[in-house]
C-alpha cells in the first residue's frame, strides 16, 4: 500500500530539495526522496490525473510507469475539487481555505505567494508554462512565465505547453512548472475511457520528451490536480486521491526514455 500524501505536501517537499525559504505552509516536506540529491525540480501538474484512473491507465503510460517504478508512486489526497484553487494549494502548499483562491481573478489580485516566487527570491531561476490567464498571475515575479492561449484544443494545448517547457529549459531553469490539460478537456467534452487513454497516453509522451531533455540530477514530479471531476466517468475510478510520481533522473530509463 503506497504511502499517502497531500497536494499540500508538494510545495515543502520542493522547496527543500531546492534550499529554497518558504512561509509557514500547512503541508510538511516528504521525507521519501531526502538523499536523492536533486538540484533541480520539474513538476508536470496533469489535469484530473487521479490515483485510481493512473493505475488503470498505467499500461498505455509507459514513461509514467517507468518514472513510478525506478521512483515513486504515491497517493496523494487533492484538496480541491476543481483546478484553479488545486493548483494553488500544490504551488503555496496552503489549503484551499488558506489561500483562498477559487478564481484566476483572486489569484491575480492574490497577495499570497507561492513556490515559483519563492525561488524567485531565493536567486533560484523559475519558469512556469500554463493557460495565459493563469500565468499572468506571477509575471514580474518569476523569471520566465510563458502562457498558452486557453483557446487551444486539449491536444494542441498540451503540445504547446511541451513545446514551451523545452524552449524554458534553455534558460537552465532550477524549478520549471507545466500545466497539461487534455485528460480535463476530454473529460468535460464527455468523452469515455478510450478518448481518455488517448489524451494521457499523448501527455505521457510528452512527459518523457521532457524527461530526456533536463539535466541529470533533475526530480521530476508528475501529479493530478483533482481526479476527474466531469463526465461520465467521475468517481468511478477515485473519489479524491490524485497520483503523485517522483523520479531522479540518473542513467537513461531502460524502455521509453532512451
Ligand atoms: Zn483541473
């Protein structure tokens, strides 16, 4: 049985492995990778990723599962039901009730900071690639923000976000932050779970496309927001559990990431 975290967790956990000063947060660092040695930190946020619908998927996710077995899987409890206070909590490690941000409008006019602009401040170069709106949030405060137009279809969007994150890298960020939405899309389009294991599948190969790109010694976390919260297909494989993978990059992965 596979330890269980929260999202709150996310935001201490790597603002440790970064050295990185944070506020009083309600999360508490996991202490699973200590010694793992990673000097940077690439957090893969993919939307409505649950627990139980991950491990179904798992054998059409071959980068994921590969991350999962030469790292971690864990549970993670989601704090939010939708994605905006979600992703909140995993970048401030705050509750939903602490930060207080249900809407990109709050987070604008938020004076909560989060992960992102904690290195900032720490000289510990940021980027983030996620829906312009969303992203609007932290310019001026992190080093490099790149915002897809939300007018993407979930597949482009997603590809877009790929395509951004490698051009980030050459920045040589130490914290790199994407938001992939295409699982979300799909599901609030009512598709099934074929049009679903499409979506991750394609997400997953951008993942490992990702994954040969950054540096050895990088962690990469890939985590859901909330599990699938539209559709036919909610509460059918996960009631509030997302799945949280943490990986090293060392030597090349043996399958799919060569
Ligand atoms: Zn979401």
């Amino acid at each position: 049985m596979p330890r269980s975290i929260k999202l709150i967790d996310l935001a201490p956990t790597m603002a440790r492995v970064l050295g990185v000063k944070t506020p009083p947060l309600d999360g508490t660092a996991i202490d699973l990778v200590e010694g793992w040695g990673c000097d940077r930190v690439i957090l893969g946020i993919v939307d409505s990723l649950g627990y139980g619908l991950c491990r179904a998927l798992e054998p059409d996710l071959p980068v994921m599962r590969s991350m999962a077995e030469e790292g971690l899987i864990l549970r993670a409890e989601s704090v939010a039901s939708s994605t905006t206070p979600a992703i909140a909590s995993i970048l401030t490690g705050l509750t939903p009730e602490n930060h207080g941000i249900t809407n990109t409008a709050q987070a604008c006019e938020s004076k909560i900071r989060s992960l992102l602009e904690w290195a900032s401040f720490d000289e510990v170069p940021s980027a983030v690639v996620m829906e312009e709106e969303g992203a609007r949030t932290f310019e001026g405060f992190v080093d490099l923000v790149m915002g897809v137009p939300k007018s993407r279809e979930g597949g482009d969007f997603d590809r877009e976000v790929l395509a951004r994150s490698l051009q980030a890298l050459k920045m040589d960020p130490r914290l790199l932050v994407g938001h992939y939405v295409g699982i979300d899309r799909i599901a609030h389009l009512g598709g099934g779970i074929e049009e679903i294991r499409e979506a991750a599948s394609e997400i997953d190969g951008h993942l490992g496309v990702l994954a040969s790109a950054i540096p050895a010694g990088s962690m990469m976390i890939v985590c859901g927001d909330h599990p699938l919260h539209a559709g036919g297909l909610k509460d059918v494989f996960d009631s509030k559990d997302v799945a949280a993978i943490f990986w090293r990059k060392g030597r090349p992965l043996r399958r799919s990431l060569s």
